[in-house]
DNA sequence: CGAGGCTTTGAACTGATTCAACCGCAGTGG
DNA sequence: CCACTGCGGTTGAATCAGTTCAAAGCCTCG
C-alpha cells in the first residue's frame, strides 16, 4: 500500500544492540540521565522521580550505519553529538538522501509508522545518541504530564523540516543552496555554535544529491554564491555575509537583464 | 530560528471556529463517535469508557481555507471526506505546494511544533473533517492505552509520505508524475476505492507545483506515458495499465540508444 | 610519497522552462 | 439562444539552466 516498502531491503544490518556494543566496547557504558533528554529535545514536562532515569547511549563512528532501511523498529534516538545522513533506497537501487540528523535532532521516526525503519541512517562524523526505548517513552507518557506532547512536538518538528525542504522545490540552484547553507546556519546556532561561520559536514555529492543536482553543479553555485559576495568559502568552511540575500534569492524574470 | 517563521504571514483567516460555523450553519452539526475517528486514522487503542465520545465535525467547501499560515494552532483534524491542499508561502510571496491530505490524512500537525501553523490549508472540493482538539488528544493519551502511539502511528506516517515525496528529487519529469499518480493510486486503494483509474483531485498547475515542474510540462509527460501505453486519460481522469512500469521509470543512460 | 577520495573546471548536450497562441468548456448576461 | 468571458488544458518554438562526460587539481592519510 505504500510503495516505498517495496524497496529492495538490503540484508540486516551489523548494528542492532548488541553488534554496537561490540563495536565500542570501552566506552559504550555512556549515559545521560532523563532530564538531560529533554534538555536537548527541548522538551519541558513534569518529570517527577523519574529525573534521574538513567538512558544508554549509542555511538557510531564515520561511516557506520545506525540502522538501515527495512530492519524492525525497536527504539528512537536524540542525536546527542555528530551529524548523521538518512537515505532511502530507491526501487531502481538509487539512493536518495533525505536529511541530516544532528545534536538535538530526534532519529528514528520513519519506523515507527510501518514497524520497520524505510530509510539507512549513516554516520558522517563519529557520533552519540541517545537511546529511547519505545517502552520507555510509553511509560514516560503515561506517568510524566508533559513529555508526550514534547515527542509530539520533535516529531512535528521534523515534518516541519521536511516541509521547508519541500518547500525548495522549482526554486532555482542557488536559491536551494542558499537556503540548505541558512539551514544549516540555523541549525548550528541552535547548537549553540555560531551561526555565520561553519564547517559543510557532508561532501559535495551528499549535498548534490539532498538537493537535487549535480555535485558539479553544487560546486559552480557555492562559487556564484561566493562571486555575488553573500558567502565565502575554502575547502568545506562555510562563511555567511547576507543571510537576507540568500533567503530571497530567486530566479530572475527572463527577458530582464541588469539595470543601471 | 527557523526561517519558515518569516513568511510574509496572511491576515487571520476567516476560518477560526466560530466563523466556520456561520459558514455552514445547517449541517455543521455533524460529528463522529471516537471509535469512528480511530477506524479511519487506523489507530487500535482501548477506548474504555470512551467509545462513544462524539466529535466535532467542520466542513470546507471547494477554494475555502481551513487555516491560514500563522493562525495559531488549537488543533488537529482528521480527512473524513474530500480532497485538500497544503501550501506554503514563500518569502518571496511565491506559493509551493506541499501536500494533498485526503480521507484518513492526519491534518494541522505542521502547527505542533511552533504553536503556529506553517501551512495554509485549502479544499480541492467539499471536504469534511473531524476536529481533533489537542486537550481531547491529551486526555485520550492518558487514558486509553495506545491512544497515544496511534498518534505517534500517524505522525509518522505523514512524515514517512514526506520522506517519499522528497525521494523524487532527482528523477526525470515522467518519472516523478509516474511515482505521482501511483501514490494517489494507492491512496485511493486505501480508501476503498479502485486502485487504478480515479479522478485527478487537482488541476494541472497544482500537479506541477507539488511536483516542481511546469504545467506545460506536466501535460506533455502525461501525454507521453498515456504514447508509452503506461495509463490512458481523457481530462482528468486516469487509468493506470502498467503500474510496474510506472514505479521504475528511469532516466536512461545517455549515450545509449534503443537495442533492437 | 603515492593512492584514492573529494573538488573544481571545461565543453557539449539536452530536458525542461518560458512565452505565446489556441482549444474547449462552463457560466453569464444580453 | 448565442456571443462573451475566463479558466483549465494543450501545443509549438526558442532559449536556457543544469547535466553529463572528461580531465585535471588538491587534500588527506596510510
């Protein structure tokens, strides 16, 4: 009924709970305690004498995969450092990337609807996450007033995201990078980083492909952009000067050339 | 801190509770029963004592507003009956369409996050849909085991058919209108009716906008699959002949012509 | 130092847009 | 009853934005 579960799903994944811990043994024992969660998911609720529930940390080093497209569901996860990838595989074996999780970010979702995760969630940079049971956040709910409507509201904050990103569609090249960089650029902020100057964690192509164009092309319009003045850049350090222009950036009517 | 904030915000909208009633003062009485409203999102929870709470319904005629972008959000709907369409308002006042939520469509999530709504919510015809109220939904989540995750359920289902609208990225015209209308194909399917000819809900430029192409454009790749044997239409209704085909319509190799 | 991944640059090509005209139908009003 | 108007849809022709292919430059890391 929905065809995206008629991907080819590849083989299970090496990284359910246990493999993880094996991969990392030494530092896995990591946790964070229940109002540290809701800190970084910015979520406000009574936590009454569960404050200091005790949840396990997961990491994944560059490259290794959190969970792919087609295993079972078990948990969702706040992406306490690092930055993450999420790709869904298409039909024809292309992969489509389809965001960029990272600190505060709530990673996941797309299992819960189908039992099944539809989208592979790779590491770009070692990172940490937050493991949430879904018995937890079950029980959470039913006893803390308060944190359900904070899961409904990082959940509902992802569909904004992915809204916004709709939202790019029949923009022009540049617009799209200029408003994926003020993306990004809100997102650090947010992190408490700064806002402005930034590091791109993700290659050209994964940008390329988040997009929708070509990597040469994300290329030729990080140099437009760099040429008209609003950013500059060397290697993957990004530095905004004209939030504004990038945000109103649009494809100008045709036959209309420069005036004055 | 998410620039979707700065949209130019409309006007409040005309459609605030009150006044949706004056709209529709004869039949506006309508309402379903909880267990009603749980048939049709798909949720198994156990309703107690619940069962027979009632309600609300609201109605929206074809080009009425259901919310605007900005309007505070008070609560979610769910599609009983008819055709929507979301929209964002882009800072440059251009219009992008995000969404056609139909029967069973969980609707108004996008105003969770920030209080207020992000999209502008329209009917494509005459529409009905069950009001939702977020108090209802709270007290529901405490008391009816699995109330909650049925939400949860639907929260990401919607955001898992983002997830596939945002996989076409990256695929030619015909094939992101191939993946179209076989989306709309299994959503009719779901709601009980035939799964492969139906009625475009939607005009050809809001096709064209969902799916970030010209209208022109979206004319002649229909007219191309209906050349390619793949559906047949005649106005706005379509029959699909070869789903398969549909789904796995790829860009082909470049220099590489017909074999045979 | 060398290999391989990432990035940039160049040049040809093409899919899609744009602009413009036209068709057909529905509703309106004379 | 029929011209008139407006909207949705189709078709055609010119143009362009972005892709593709190719090659070279540049970092990083073993």
């Amino acid at each position: 009924m929905f065809y995206m579960q008629e991907l080819p799903l590849r083989a299970g994944g090496v990284f359910d709970d246990d493999a993880l811990d094996l991969t990392v043994p030494a530092v896995a024992a990591q946790s964070s305690t229940l109002a540290e969660l809701c800190t970084l998911l910015d979520i406000t609720a009574e936590l009454q004498n569960h404050q200091h529930l005790r949840l396990r940390h997961v990491r994944v080093h560059r490259d290794q995969t959190l969970y792919r497209a087609g295993q079972p569901f078990k948990q969702l996860y706040a992406v306490k450092a690092g930055v993450l990838k999420a790709v869904v595989l298409d039909v024809n074996g292309r992969e489509q990337v389809v965001g960029f999780p990272m600190k505060g970010s709530l990673v996941g979702v797309d299992g819960i609807a189908y039992g099944q995760h539809m989208v592979e969630m790779v590491a770009l940079c070692d990172s940490e996450l937050i493991v949430m049971p879904m018995s937890t956040i079950r029980m959470l709910g039913r006893c803390c007033p308060g944190f359900s409507r904070g899961i409904y509201y990082a959940m509902s904050g992802e569909l904004a995201r992915e809204l916004s990103v709709n939202m790019r569609r029949g923009l022009s090249t540049k617009a799209r990078l200029g408003r994926f960089l003020l993306d990004l650029a809100d997102r650090f902020a947010a992190m408490g980083y700064a806002r402005s100057v930034f590091n791109l964690p993700m290659p050209r192509s994964d940008i390329g492909n988040y997009l929708g164009m070509a990597q040469e092309t994300v290329s030729r319009a990080l140099l437009s952009l760099e040429e008209d003045g609003l950013i500059s850049l060397s290697q993957r350090t990004v530095c905004i000067h004209d939030a504004e222009a990038l945000l109103t950036l649009k494809r100008l009517p045709r036959h209309r050339a420069r005036q004055t």
